[in-house]
C-alpha cells in the first residue's frame, strides 16, 4: 500500500499533463495494482476532483514526505491524512471515497 499511495501522488503530479484517469491508472497499474481498482481510482479522482484540487493534493503529499522522517514512504492513510488538513474539505472526501469505493484502504 505503501508504493500505492505514492503512485497517486506521482500520477496527481502529472496529471496536468494529460487526462488525469489514464495517468492515474497507469501508473498504479505499473506498481502492481490491478486493472479494475487502479481503473477505478482514476476515474474516481478525475470526476470527483478539479485538476487544481488534483495539483493541490499533489503539492501537500509532496511536502508531507518532505517533512516526514520516511519521506520515501507514504502510505493511503498518510495521503488521506494530508488531504484531510487541506483547506478544501471536498479533496479528502473524494479520495476517501475512491480509496474504499475501489478497495484500496490500507
């Protein structure tokens, strides 16, 4: 779960770049997650969230692991953890929301 969760972030981090499902999906299925949840989660997250909220979880993970004494390790319930602190209540909901629709809690 651990390279999960930075999976998204990485994929969050590129998602400017192109259709943010696609990005998301792939990048988790590269590390392992299967089709159907990585599927899942992207759609989850592209629906459910703006690219400027995308970028802005991004951004927070990216400096949670910064401060964090394990900065190459974040875990689902770390990225739902960051998300919960941001200023925008709608981010942890819609990724919590994915996290469990999807079957990927930690």
């Amino acid at each position: 779960m651990k390279a999960l969760a930075a999976t998204i972030i990485g994929a969050l981090a590129l998602s400017a770049c192109a259709a943010p499902a696609t990005r998301i999906s792939t990048s988790l299925r590269r590390h392992g997650l299967d089709e159907q949840r990585s599927d899942c989660v992207g759609t989850q997250l592209q629906s459910g969230l703006s690219l400027g909220q995308l970028q802005q979880l991004a951004r927070a993970a990216k400096a949670y692991r910064n401060n964090d004494t394990t900065p190459g390790v974040l875990t689902t319930s770390d990225l739902v953890r960051v998300a919960s602190e941001l200023k925008d209540p709608e981010i942890a909901l819609v990724l919590g929301k994915a996290t469990l629709a999807c079957g990927v809690t930690p």
